[in-house]
C-alpha cells in the first residue's frame, strides 16, 4: 500500500486545479495549490532558458517591473546562472535548503527524465525535516508534469525561454528539435545540446526511445539560414517517417537519401549519422554518411570510434548505406557531434580533453560544457552550429522505459564515478 505523503501533497487536487484553469495560468495555479499544501510562502517557479545560462521567473502579468519582459499576459525576469545557487541546483539535482531571518528558503530542481526543465523557489515558516524536504521534492517533480502538459497549448513557456530573439531560420530549426533534450532510463542516459552559429547552420538532433531500441541521428544540412534550415526539416521528416513506419536502419538512411535526392535542390546534402541501439541485446548499429567520427569515452580514453565513411544523404540517389557495428560496454559514454565542434576558429579546442575533463558529469551538463566551450574557445564568434549528443550506456536488462528509480540512479551515479576514476588515471 501507498504510504501517504509526509505534508499531505495530494497530487490529485493539484492536478484538479490545474485542470480548471486556462494553460496560460495553470503555473501559477499549481504553485498556490502547492504552497497551501506545503505551508509555504512565496513559491515561483523559474524556467531554464535555452541558452543554459540563465533561469526565467515566470508570472502573471501585472504592473510592470524594471528588468521584466512583458508579453501574452505574462511577464519574464531573467536571471544569470553563473555561480548562483540556482546553478548548483540545476546542475546538481539536489534541494538547496538555507536559513532566512524569518523561515527557510527552499530551492527544488523541476525535472523530469532527467530533463532540467527549471527551479521552484519556496519560503517554509519552520527549518524543514528530511520528510518535508522529500515532500519539496515531490512537489517539485509534480510541477514538471504540470509545465509538460501546459506548454502544449501555449506559447508563454516557449517565450519565457527565449532571452534572445529568433531568426526564421532558428525558429524552424527548434521545431526539428526533440521537445526534451535529456532522456533519463534504467539502461542508458542521453543528452543533446545544439549551440547555433549567428548565422544558422541547419544542424540537429533527434531520439526516439521505443519498447525495445533507442533510435538517435545526429545530422548537418549544407548552407546557412533558411535554407539549410529547410534542407534540414526534408531530411528530419523523412527520417522520422521511416523510423515511424518501422523500417529498420539500412531502410531509414535509404528513404531519407532518397527523399533529399527527389526534393531538394541538385548539390544539396546533408551529413550525419544514424544510431540504432537494441535495448535486449546491447548491440548497436550505426550508418556514417559523410559525419565527422564520434568520441568514446572507455577506461579513462578517449578515442574516435573506427567508422567508415559513406557519401552523405542526398548525394548518391538509391544508394544503400552499410549499417556498421558499435561495439558497447556498460560505462562506455558515447559523444556524436557536427563540424562545429571542430571548426577553425574554434581550434583552441580539444574536444577530447573537454571530455576526460568532464567524465563524473551527467550527459546534460557535458554537452553543456561543451557548448559552452566552443563558444569560449571561438569568442562568441561561431561560425557554424556545433551539436552534441552524449550517450551513457550502463546495460542490464530493459526496465520498460521506466525513469530512473532508486537502484538505477545509484547505478547511474556509480559508473560516472567509474568515468571520472578512470579519467584521472595516467
């Protein structure tokens, strides 16, 4: 039998509340259901930008205030992440529990899937037991769920993430973008990450996890702006439609060939690269068409993984594609990226340093790092979009595509630290 929650959180009612109201106000609805349930006072809730360096407080609007963006009823303050306590939840996952003269603040990650959707922020009258902050907690993974649902039929949640405008080109670039960048399962931990260039590059990623595989690409369309970007969407559908339709992965990398060489300009191409991993067995199947060669992180060593190279999509109409093998071993972390990465005047960067540097963190925040290396390293000045994808693969049996229960995370937490031992080893 259930064991009631410790402050009486009753996900139910907060769920009847938030059903009652328009998607626009259903944030804020939860967050008063959650703070009459919990006792507490001043809980908001602060949605992660998609950038990764900032958070969003986002409310109703009202008066306007100094900092604020306004827009669709709602309005948007922005908050830096750097060295806060913000960032040490986000990037940690644990709850920031601190002292005030008058309560304790209480700072919880919103996260679900391993996905980092943001923060909420609360004020208790009393120091909280380990129960009430279990309770936080809670709350806290109940709120996901309630921004998960909401910002299907809005666009403020989307607004809110923008700190900076979108070009055309971006905006139809975000649409072939996973909804949740972060995957989180017994078995494996995936994390994408997509920094654009000012002038956008048609670059993407994309993952699909079924009953029995887990399905990434990893892509890069010629050009820049618009049309790289609609180069992109051709090649995106068409591959979702071939995985959709159930064709295996030879049959994918062939309908999606095929559908640039029919549609798409004569010259145009697209690179990447194309995954298939049995969740049953462990073995993993891999097409190469033209993508610069993925990174594997085994034992402390980082090294390319030996692919051969085929023509990219789009080049050769009615080619086949060789579908090469990937060998894997439980604590093996896999990185797939674009061009981008590797660009001149992003030479300053070693991508496999970056690696072995960042071996104990979670895939979200090592595809962050990256990120926000290249940026680093080229000044800000990108001139191509460089994508990341980081698989950590852990093994044993499918859990029905469950999320991380107890004994998975430890298992999760155990081989990063494995990575991170064996990282520093000479």
């Amino acid at each position: 039998m259930r064991t009631p929650p410790a402050l009486g959180l009753d996900v139910g009612a907060l769920l009847d509340r938030v059903t009652g109201t328009a998607p626009i106000a259903a944030v804020d609805a939860a967050a008063e259901a959650l703070a009459e349930m919990l006792g507490a006072r001043d809980l908001t809730f602060l949605i992660a930008d998609f950038s990764g360096r900032a958070v969003v407080r986002l409310t109703t609007a009202g008066a306007g205030v100094e900092g604020t963006r306004a827009q669709a009823g709602a309005q948007a303050e922005t908050l830096p992440l750097a060295g806060t306590l913000y960032e040490r939840v986000l990037r940690t996952q644990q709850v920031d529990v601190q002292a005030l003269a008058d309560g304790t603040r209480v700072i919880a990650p919103v996260t679900d899937r391993g996905d980092a959707i943001g923060l909420v922020e609360l004020v208790l009258p009393t120091p909280p037991s380990a129960a009430v902050v279990a309770e936080v907690a809670s709350a806290a993974h109940a709120l996901a769920h309630v921004v998960i649902a909401a910002r299907r039929y809005t666009d403020v949640f989307e607004w809110g993430q923008r700190t900076t405008p979108f070009s055309l080109a971006a905006e139809i670039q975000r649409r072939l973008l996973p909804s949740s960048y972060t995957c989180e399962a017994g078995q494996f931990t995936l994390a994408g990450w997509l920094e654009p260039a000012a002038s956008v590059g048609g670059d993407t990623f994309d993952y699909a996890l079924n009953r029995d595989a887990l399905h990434v690409s990893i892509t890069d369309a010629v050009g820049h702006e618009v049309e790289a970007a609609l180069l992109a969407t051709l090649l995106v559908g068409a591959l979702r439609n071939a995985r959709r339709t159930g064709m295996d992965l030879a049959a994918q990398a062939l309908y999606a060939n095929d559908a640039l060489a029919d549609n798409a300009p004569a010259g145009q191409f697209v690179t990447g690269q194309l995954l298939r991993l049995d969740l049953s067995s462990g073995a993993a199947g891999v097409v190469n068409a033209g993508h610069p060669l993925p990174l594997r992180l085994r034992g402390g060593l980082v090294e390319e993984v030996d692919l051969e190279i085929e023509p990219p999509f789009g080049v050769v109409p009615g080619r086949s594609f060789l579908v090469q093998r990937l060998p894997l071993r439980p604590g093996d972390r896999i990185v797939f990226l674009t061009d981008g990465m590797q660009e001149r005047n992003a030479a300053v960067l070693d991508v496999e340093i970056a690696l072995r540097e960042t071996a104990g963190l979670h895939p979200r925040e090592v595809v962050q790092e990256l990120g926000a290396a290249v940026l680093h390293a080229t000044g800000g000045d990108l001139r191509d979009d460089a994508s990341m994808v980081c698989l950590d693969w852990y093994g044993g049996p499918p859990r029905s595509n469950d999320s991380l229960n107890g004994a998975d995370a430890a298992r999760a937490s155990a081989a990063r630290g494995v990575m991170a031992r064996t990282a520093q080893r000479p």
